[in-house]
C-alpha cells in the first residue's frame, strides 16, 4: 500500500482545508444562531446555502462517489478529505454534498437505479437539491439482526402497498427530505436473504406520516432533519419504485452500508483531530496550581496515547479503503468491520480525555466536545453495533486460523 498521495489528492486536500478554515469553522456559529432562532425549523440553516455555493465553484462538490458525476477518487483518495470534513460534523460533510444518509442513497441509485430513478432522484441529489432518507431499523425487533426487519410491502395489481413501522430514518423532518429508501418484506416465503426488497417512496405519498424524531444523547440534530420514527400505513407507490431486483434487499443495502461505514470512520477521525487541537491548545493556556495543564504528566500521557491510538486507527481505515479499491467493497467487509468498532471506540475516548482537560466547559455547549463524543457514541451503534461487527470477525478468524499441531 502506498501512503503517498496523488498531486491531485493534495491539492483537494489544501483547497479543502482552506475552505473548511475560511468558511466553515467560521459558519459554525451563525449555524447555532440560525437553528436557535428559529426551533421549528428542521434542516440546514441557511448559511448552508452560501457554503454550497461556494464549495460548488471550488470545485468540492460530490467528492465521495468514484463515478463520472463525482471528482473520480478511489476509496483510499477519499478518506483524507473525508477526514477534513469531520472536523466540523455538523455543517462540513453537508457543505461539499458528501453526507450522510445522502452519500449512501446516491451511491445505490447509481449503482441499481433505472434510467427514470436516476433522472427523478439522483441528479437533484447530486446537485444538492434535496434530501433522502432511508429507513431500515424498526423499533419493534432487533434490528441489527436485518431478518427481523418486518415492514409489509405487498403487490396490488401495479402498486406496492407498505404498512409497518421505522426508525431512525436520518433527515426524514427535513422540508427538503422529498424520498425515503424502504426495506421490507415482499416474499415472506423465500429464503432467507431473499425476503427483503427496497422501494422508493416520495414523502409525499398519502399514508406515510413521521410521528416523531429520537434524540442521540439529548441532541435533537436539527441541523440533519433529525432522526424520523415513521408509520407507513397503507402507502401505495408505483411498481416501478422498486430499487435493484426484488427479493434483493440485503445485497443492495450492503451496497450502501459497506461504504456508509467507512465514510463514517474517516470523518471520526477528523473529529478526533480537532479534540487533540482542542485539548492540545486548552492545556497550553489553562493555569492550576501554579502551572499549566500541558505540564502535568497525566495530561501529556493522555495526550500521547491519544496520539497514538489515533494514528493507529487511521492506519486501520485506509487499510480498508485501499482493500476496497483493490479487491472489492465484499473482500474488504471484515476490514470495514474491524473498523467499524475500533474507530469509534478509540475517538470517544480521545474526544473524553478532551473533556476532562476542559473540565465544566467541556460538559456544556460552550464547546463542540459534547457533539463530537455524542456522534463518536451513536456510531458504536448506528450501521450495524459493535457486537455484529465482532462476531462476524470472530466468525471469520474461526474459519481462517489453521489448527495447529501443538505437542501434548
């Protein structure tokens, strides 16, 4: 593997960083002001508008997708500017269209979508026109066991007719959130793994109501739309809003998640940095008992292992990305999953010594600290948790160790 970059990743990379530096970090708080001013508003507050715009004409626009409407970058490119963009997770991967659950409903669309799915809905999501959601998880069964997933999507003559229940659908409360991507069950009888099919279907459609939007760690997440709890009573769409062959659903939703997961990873990694900088310069300028932070052995031991824990980790997600672009995202599943768990793991406890270094400050809102550990928290979690992630790692090594012939 070749740690070097292209000449083009780094100059993404230093345009990147500028913007981030010039535009976003400096958005930040008049995003805060915005939202606060007006609580009923679910969505990007309007300065994101101008970010867009403006990462439109700097040519950062649809970076992740390695495809002709993207900036063309592999898997590995990628990650270091998906790395820049979570310094600022709320508004960055947003600013330059390279967000969640968008990154992963433009990436099945292109890869499944008709000609007329993709004119519908993939260009305005390129374009950043509107949102999506996509709704999986449910809140009656265990859903990281995607088999219990039991939403009804039944034939009737040329519709499909959904009743069930989801949650967790990311940006569902948005005004701009105009599609949801449904899994549920269309052959009840057949196999398993081949029960599940996905439909499109318009937030619009009568019958589709959201009930509400769960909070993570007491954040509302305004500024993504929100998590939506969704009841589908008797929704009718058209045959054709089914996406990828039917009885298919699992393999099309891997299709998102696989990359969704590590997309994930690199911009923790980004969030992670910006808590070293945090502490790093905190420690330099706060006083206790005579001297500062940074003096104290406790806190250059934190911040040393900190240092290494994160290098590490990154080095565990480019391995990833780079199997990925090389084999294929199902060679690289067990990297992605020993990501998965190790990376967010690693970056609550970075983003934790940054909080006790702040002290009080570092529990309020007076820094961005809570939401940074409340995002690295939600992503042990959100994707599959970690147990999943373990025991198909664990699974994996049973079935690839050799046995060995120790003496007796």
């Amino acid at each position: 593997m070749d740690f070097e970059y292209s000449p083009k990743v780094k100059e993404l990379q230093q345009k990147l960083t500028t913007f981030m530096q010039e535009h976003v970090l400096p958005a930040e708080a008049v995003a805060a002001q915005q939202l606060a001013a007006d609580p009923s508003h679910w969505g990007a507050p309007p300065i994101m508008a101008e970010l867009k715009a403006t990462a439109k004409k700097s040519g950062l626009w649809n970076l992740f997708l390695p495809a002709r409407e993207g900036a063309g970058l592999s898997n590995l490119e990628y990650a270091p500017l998906a790395e820049l963009t979570g310094w600022s997770p709320l508004i960055g991967p947003e600013a330059v269209n390279c967000n969640p659950p968008d990154t992963g409903n433009m990436e099945l669309l292109h890869l499944y979508g008709t000609e007329q799915q993709k004119a519908e809905w993939l260009t305005p999501l390129l374009d950043g026109d509107f949102r999506s959601c996509f709704s999986m998880t449910e809140p009656e069964v265990a859903s990281s066991d995607a088999n219990n997933v039991c939403l009804d999507i039944a034939e009737d003559g040329d519709e499909w007719v959904l009743t069930g229940r989801k949650w967790w659908s990311t940006a569902a409360l948005r005004e701009a959130c105009k599609v949801a991507m449904v899994m549920g069950v269309t052959d009840s009888d057949a196999p398993v793994g081949s029960r599940h099919s996905i439909v499109l279907v318009p937030m619009d459609t009568p019958g589709l109501q959201i009930v509400r939007s769960t909070t993570v760690l007491g954040f509302d997440d305004r500024h993504e739309g929100g998590h939506g709890e969704i009841v589908f009573d008797s929704v009718r769409v058209p045959k054709e809003n089914l996406l990828g062959p039917r009885g298919r659903g699992f393999a099309v939703a891997q299709a998102r998640l696989g990359p969704g997961r590590i997309h994930h990873c690199m911009r923790l990694i980004g969030m992670a940095e910006r808590a070293i900088a945090l502490l790093t310069e905190r420690a330099r300028t706060r006083v206790a008992f005579g001297s500062p932070l940074a003096d104290l052995g406790v806190v250059q031991a934190n911040l040393a292992d900190s240092r290494i824990k994160l290098d590490a980790a990154r080095l565990l997600v480019l391995r990833a990305a780079w199997r990925m672009d090389v084999e294929g995202n199902k060679a690289a599943r067990h990297d992605i999953a020993a990501a998965k768990v190790l990376v967010p793991l690693t970056v609550k406890d970075i983003i934790d010594n940054a909080i006790q270094v702040f002290g009080g400050a570092g529990l309020s809102q007076d820094t961005i600290l809570p939401v940074l550990y409340a995002q690295a928290r939600f992503l042990q979690i959100a994707d599959g948790p970690d147990e999943v992630h373990r025991r198909s790692l664990a699974r994996a090594e049973f079935a690839a160790t050799p046995v060995l012939n120790e003496p007796k």
